[in-house]
C-alpha cells in the first residue's frame, strides 16, 4: 500500500490532487471498518468460530490476485 501514496497523487490534476488523495485514502478505511463488521457476523455465523471465518476471508485474496 505504500505504493499508493508515490503513484496516487499522479493520478489527479494538480488543482484537485489533494482532494484526490484525500479521498482515495479515506476510502480505504471505510472499507476496513465494513470488513471489521461483516467479520464479526462471520463469526456469530460459524458459531463462534474465528479460525473458521478468517478462513473464508482469506479467499478475498485469492480472488484479489486473479
């Protein structure tokens, strides 16, 4: 992710590019907050079972590197 920071800001013109970067990191930490509930339901689901649940959320990098 650290590569995100050098080609991010790139991406926009100069006039909008704080607001680009601004928006695109804070973006990522929503998604985090969403991933923390939904891994909370996971585990209510499988009983209890973290084990079971970081299981299934580690096919979302599976899925990512294709």
């Amino acid at each position: 992710m650290a590569g995100c920071r050098l080609y991010l800001p790139e991406l926009f013109p100069t006039r909008a590019r704080a607001t680009g970067q601004g928006v695109s990191f804070k973006h990522r930490t929503h998604l985090a907050a969403v991933g923390a509930l939904t891994q909370g339901q996971l585990v209510s689901h499988y009983g209890g079972s973290y084990a079971q649940a970081g299981a299934l959320v580690t096919l979302i990098y599976l899925v990512a590197w294709f």
